[in-house]
C-alpha cells in the first residue's frame, strides 16, 4: 500500500500584512505577540523593516507600538551603517506629527545618547515637535547644536529655525535670523510675512512684503497679509485687505474666504454678501462665513434662507445654524434642525452639536430631550472631561434634577474648571450657598486654579443664601488672592447681594464707584431691591436713570409702577402706567412651552390657547 504524501505546510502569515487591519491598542498587543512568536523580531534588518512600518501607520496604537519594538531592541538597529539616524528619524517622525510630539524630543535626546549623529531632518522633526509643543527653551538647544554639527547654514533648517520662533511668539529672533540669512527661497519670505502677520505687526508685515521681487510673491505671500489685515477686525485693516485683494494676480478660495471672514467679523455684511456673489466657486467655508455673519447679526431668517440653499452641508456649518439659533433665543428652532440633523444618513454629532443642543434643552426644560442626547452619549461611549460633561450638569440642574447634575460631575474623568464652576452654579441656583463654598474650597484642595466665572458663580451663591458677609469677603479675595479683577457681572453680583441685604445705599455708591460703565442690567437690580425694600427715594432715581438708558423697555415702569403701589402712592403708579401707554410701551407678556405629539406650543399669560 502506498504512503500518502502529507499535505505541504500552510505559508506562514507575514505579520506585517495584518498592518491595515490593526487600528486598536488590543489589535496591536496581538501583533506585538504575533511578531514575538514568530521570531521575526530577532532579525535585525526584519526589526528594522517592522519599526519603519508601525511609525508609518496613520493609528497610534502601532506607532506607539513601534516604540516598544524599539525601546526592546536597545537601540533602532543600522540601516545603511553605524551611525545612519534613518530608524531614529522614522520614531521621530511618528511623535512629532501625532498626538503626543513632546515624546519626539524624548527620542532625539535617546538617539543622541546612543551616539548617533543627528541629520537635516532630525533636526527638522524635532524643531516641529517644538514649535508644536511651544518648548522655547528646547528649541533654543536645537539652534545652538546646529553649529555643532555643520548644520547652521542649511537653508531648510533655517526655515524650519523660523517657523519654530514665529509659533513660539519670538518674532524678533525670527526676524534676526532671517536678516542674516544668506540665501532665502519663498518659504523664507512667507515665513516672517506669515509671523508679523498672525502677531499683527501688519507694518512690518508690509515692509517685508514690499521688500520682496514682485515676481517671487506667490498666494501665500499674498494671502498672508490679506488674512493678516482682515484679522485686525478694523475698518483700516479690512479696507487695507481689499487693497492687496484687488491687486492680487490670481485669486484663490483661500483669499476669498479671507475677505468674507474678514468683512464678516467687521460687521459689514453687505460687502461680504456682494463679494460672496462674485465668487465664482463658491465652497462651503464661504457658504458657513455667510451662515455665520447673518446668525451674529440677528439675521435669523436670513441665515436659514441661506443654510437651505446651500447645495452641499458639513457638519460644521449644522453646528454655526444650531448655534445661530441657540444665541439668538430660537431654542425650539434649535431642537427642530437638530431632528432634522437625524434624517441624514451621513451626519454624525459631535460633542460641539450635543453640547449646543443640551444648552437649549436647559433654556427650554424639555427634559425629555436632554435624557435622549444624554443616552446618546452614553451609547457612543462618548467623554464627559470636555463640554459635554459641563453642559449636562446645567441642564440637568436648569430642569431641576440636582442629583443628575452631581451624578455627572462625579462621573466625569478628568475635571476641568468648566466643570466645576457649573457644579457650584447648579448648588447656587438651587440655594445650597454653603455647599457651593465647599465645593470651591474643594476645588482648591485639587490645585485648580479658579478664574473669573467660578466667581461670579460663587458670588451668586452667596447672593442666593444670604450670604452677605462671605461674598463681600469673595469679592475682595478674588483681587488680592487670586489675581481676578472684578468685571461688570462680578459688580452685578454684589449689588444684588447687598440689595438684597437692605443695604441699598451702599449698592447705589457700589454702581457709582464701578471703573466700568453699569449696565441696565445691574441698574435693574438695585430698582427691584428698592421695589421689595419700598425704598421710593433711591428707587425714583434709579428708574429715571433706567428709562433714559432704555426708555422702550417695559421692566422699568413697571417695577417703578410697583414701588409707588407698594407705599400706598396710586396716583403716581397710574401715572406710570399711563406713560406707557402714551410711549407705545407694553409690558412683554410671560411664556412658557409645552411639548404635544412631537410638537412644542407656546403658552402666553392671559391667552387661552397656544400659539
């Protein structure tokens, strides 16, 4: 009988063909121990081969891996002899262009301590991770050692010198060293233009500019000071733009849009509208500027015209409409579009849309909204160390669920100060002051730093208690302790709080001593104080300030009104009354919303059915 012959064995896998389908920290470890496995790592030349594949992966969990194989291997073994730095330029690379660009400066010092002799582009690298990084002082190094290594006259390097020092806001040693360069291409010129540009040096900005031999000008020279006139966000600067713009060969998207942002941002819509129809391509950063500058104007209508009209939508702009509405007051609008949002099969949220949804959930008190965009996160497995985390503890506090908002606060990983002034002004608003103050001294406890809205959130704590004493004692602190200086609403706050403490006298002195002019808002405050103290001397004086400051707005009659009904003076609240009336002023009526079959109605005071 015959001997069968055995079946020949199967190829063995090529680990490194399983690269693309690598994207996970669990799908790397797998492939680390595939590769110990299969010995593959014990050849030199085969680890070299692995390390350049792993750096060169758009995933960080294989570039991250490709440092272990590394760190494993003593040192990135020769690829072409002792000394050649290509393995270590390839693990510099990795850092300096991913995620974590301070660990590039870590490997060109281990390279450095290994003996190997930097290059050209190691040095570029880790001038990149610097200016990244803004690490002034180590990129002061890197200069000093190109001398060292016969580097210092490198074009390329002198480039990448520049670029480092105009990230890190050193213009003038920019400056310095490109006067003293030798040889300069375009990328030199457009280098310092772009660094006095983005300081708004704009006239040094011009004298470079100018310096230059008009045919070595290409659009980014161009551009550069046409974005760096229209960031001045000044007449001057916006008409100095449209100078170089009409002057400039060959018009770009980028230009264009640097005009329409730029008119955009200086209120002056009707240029930015004209110039946006002469466009001849007209792209979605042109569209979204338009979009904006309407929102920002209050064009709201307008806005929406235009958001409907536009042939092609990204995610950012769904997010300047959600925002548009949510700043302008339309927060029904604002759940509507994000419904709307829902529909589209290729639009995924970002921590940008939920947040602004959450925040006219919280205006509105639909609950039931919030707890959906909430499951949402949940389902993502989506973080709540940034604004969604601060934007669910104010809105589950603004609908009344303090212990939700807590809830999100202890759950939320790595807290920032966002984060906890919203927890203090959720305690605030539900007048748990003692709480709040623990809270902050907590905070301190955990060396954050609080800034100016912890106390203006802590002032309306001790505002909301009663505690009159503590939050004049805040007021003061914030100054000499924390280096805070008072603005207007930190004023606002203790004119309320000694308001209402009966202390009217020293909250009119508080207004007039104020380095900024008060607001109708802060005014408003000492007249309700004087309204439920029956304070009529300073009360009159307050409103007749108030009405000169905005004579069409109803609050101040009416509080005015119901000082002088309050002390039994009738004929003086007729008057008042009576003045409104003449003046066309109506006393705005209170609304309030409820949701019906998917719908939301508006209820007004002394209607009986909804609009």
């Amino acid at each position: 009988m015959a001997t069968p012959t055995p079946a020949p064995a199967a190829p063995a896998t090529n680990p490194l063909s399983l690269l693309p389908r690598c994207r996970t920290p669990r799908d790397a470890d797998q492939l680390h121990a595939h590769l110990l496995t299969t010995g593959l790592l014990r050849d030199p030349s085969a680890t070299a081969h692995v390390v350049l594949s792993l750096c060169s992966s758009p995933h960080a969990p294989l570039r991250h891996l490709a440092r272990r194989v590394s760190s494993a291997a003593s040192c990135p073994p020769p690829r072409a002899g002792p000394g050649d730095p290509f393995l270590w330029n390839a693990l510099i690379k990795s850092s300096s262009h991913g995620a974590d660009p301070g660990r590039a400066l870590l490997t060109f010092s281990h390279m450095l301590s290994q003996g190997f002799s930097p290059d050209r582009f190691s040095f570029s690298l880790a001038l990149k991770a610097c200016s990244r990084t803004a690490s002034f002082e180590e990129g002061s190094q890197l200069h000093a050692m190109l001398t060292k290594f016969g580097l210092h006259s490198d074009l390329y390097l002198q480039n990448s010198l520049m670029r480092f020092y105009c990230r890190c806001g050193s213009i003038k040693r920019a400056r310095r060293l490109f006067d003293r360069m030798p040889l300069r291409d375009s990328i030199s010129w457009n280098l310092i233009i772009d660094g006095y540009s983005k300081n708004g040096i704009m006239q040094l900005a011009q004298e470079v500019f100018d310096m230059m031999v008009e045919g070595d000008r290409n659009s980014v020279s161009w551009n550069s000071m046409i974005c760096g006139y229209a960031r001045l966000r000044s007449a001057d600067g916006i008409d100095a733009a449209r100078h170089l713009f009409d002057r400039m060969p060959v018009w770009d998207s980028f230009s264009w849009n640097s005009m329409i942002d730029g008119y955009v941002k200086c209120g002056r819509l009707e240029d930015a509208a004209a110039l946006f129809e002469q466009m001849p391509e007209k792209d979605t950063l042109a569209w979204a500027n338009m979009i904006l500058g309407h929102m920002e104007a209050g064009n709201v209508e307008l806005a929406r015209a235009m958001f409907d009209d536009m042939p092609e939508k990204d995610l950012i702009t769904w997010n300047i409409m959600l925002s548009g509405y949510v700043k302008n007051g339309c927060f029904l609008e604002a759940l509507g579009l994000y419904h709307e949002m829902h529909t589209r099969d290729n639009l995924v949220p970002d921590a940008t849309t939920l947040a602004t949804v959450i925040s006219a959930v919280a205006e509105l008190g639909q609950i039931a909204d919030g707890i959906s965009v909430h499951d949402y996160i949940e389902r993502n497995q989506l973080s709540l160390s940034g604004k969604l985390g601060v934007a669910l503890i104010d809105m589950y506090a603004r609908c009344g669920q303090l212990e939700k908002s807590l809830h999100i606060f202890e759950i939320s990983g790595q807290k920032s100060v966002d984060h906890w002034n919203a927890m203090i002004g959720a305690l605030a608003v539900h007048g748990f002051g003692h709480l709040a103050l623990q809270l902050f001294e907590e905070m301190e406890r955990f060396s954050l730093r609080p800034d100016d809205i912890t106390f203006i959130e802590i002032l309306s704590a001790c505002s909301h208690a009663g505690l009159v004493k503590e939050g004049l004692t805040y007021f003061e602190t914030m100054k000499t302790d924390y280096n805070v200086m008072p603005k207007l609403q930190h004023y606002g706050c203790v004119v309320d709080i000694l308001g209402r403490d009966g202390q009217l006298e020293e909250a009119r002195r508080m207004i007039e001593g104020m380095p900024m002019e008060p607001n109708d808002v802060v005014w408003r405050s000492l007249l309700s104080a004087c309204r439920n103290h029956g304070n009529l001397e300073i009360g009159e004086h307050v409103a007749k300030r108030l009405i000169e400051m905005s004579s069409a707005d109803s609050s101040s009659f009416v509080l005015l009104s119901n000082i002088y009904a309050g002390v039994g003076m009738w004929g003086n609240a007729s008057k008042v009354r009576m003045m409104m009336k003449e003046q066309g002023i109506r006393k705005v009526p209170g609304c309030s919303w409820i949701e019906l079959d998917g719908s939301f109605h508006d209820f007004f005071v002394g209607y009986l059915f909804p609009y």
